[in-house]
C-alpha cells in the first residue's frame, strides 16, 4: 500500500480524526487485500479516536459497498473516491457511526 494507509489528526475544535486510505483491488495493481488492511489498521488505532474516515480508492461501485458494509458500525464513513461513471451510488448503512450522532 503506498503512502501511510492512516492518518491521526486534530480537527478545527479540537477532536482527533483518523483518516484510512485504501486502494480496492478490482481492475487496479495487484495489492494487499484492502479488507484485511482495514481491520488490521482500525485495530492498531487507539479507541479514543472516535471519528474515523475512510477514503476508499475503488473502480468498481461494488467493491465499495462490500467496503461500507465490513467497516459498518467501526467506523464514521467511508468515502468512495475514483468513480468515473456519474450516477447515485450513494448510500447510508443503519451502524455507520461508532457513537450515538448528537441529533438524535
């Protein structure tokens, strides 16, 4: 994986945020798998970091869901980037927040 694959840093107010960067697999170099790296990466992070951002490099939008549903509930979200096919492929998963979010 090049570069860190994680970054823990302080927000404007104060509040650490750690940010995962990913690489999917699908039509991309050959590479560790991005699953296990995600587990393996969350479980070294200190569980005082709350929110936890995920920038999921993926070509296809499957790969990315896949990606949001192993990581729901452990992390705040997932952000699938390198999508060159402009359509909705957005979507919430019911656990997306470690926490309970302060709107509710």
């Amino acid at each position: 994986m090049p570069g860190q694959g994680l970054i823990v840093t302080k927000a404007r107010n104060g509040v650490e945020v750690a940010i995962v960067n990913l690489q999917g697999r699908a039509h991309l170099p050959a590479i560790d798998c991005p699953f296990r790296k995600a587990d393996a990466i969350l479980q070294g992070l200190d569980p005082n970091v709350k929110v936890r951002l995920v920038d999921f490099h993926a070509e296809l939008t499957s790969e990315k869901m896949a990606m949001g549903w192993h990581l729901n509930g452990r992390v705040s979200a997932v952000l699938g980037t390198h999508t060159t096919c402009r359509r909705p492929t957005s979507g919430f998963f019911r656990k997306a927040l470690p926490t309970k979010p302060t709107w509710e």
